[in-house]
C-alpha cells in the first residue's frame, strides 16, 4: 500500500478520504488546523486534506508499482 499526503488524483477517492476525516471530527475528533475557516466537519476535513495533514493509504497505488516492477524484470 502507498501511504500518502497529498490529495488524490481521483474525486472518488478525494471524497472518500475527506467524508472519513469528517466523521472522525464529527465523534469528537480535534482539528488538525490551528484556525479552521468553517465549523462543518466537511469543510475542515477538506482544509485538512489540502493543506497535506491527513495521511491515507492507497492500495491501488502499490499494486501498479509491483506491476512495473514486474515487467522490468521480465
């Protein structure tokens, strides 16, 4: 698995990282931003992602590096 900070490339995926982080806030979890501009756990957990402080991991990432890989060797 690819474990990353920056946002990704695939709204699916963009979406699904930020509606994670927004119910973690929404349970009680504390904002990573100092000052957040909205109080929507949403619009934090966006802030959060943009500003490269959530940390996700990419499977699918990791599968294409081995398939590369693999046909290097070939």
């Amino acid at each position: 698995m690819a474990h990353l900070k920056d946002a990704p490339d695939s709204q699916f995926a963009y979406v699904v990282v930020v509606a994670r982080r927004a119910r973690q806030l929404l349970i009680g979890g504390r904002p990573m931003v100092d000052n957040p501009r909205s109080r929507k756990t949403t619009r934090i957990a966006e802030e959060e992602l943009q500003k490269g402080l959530l940390e996700y991991d990419a499977p699918h990432l990791n599968e294409q590096a081995e398939d590369i890989n693999e046909k290097k060797k070939k």
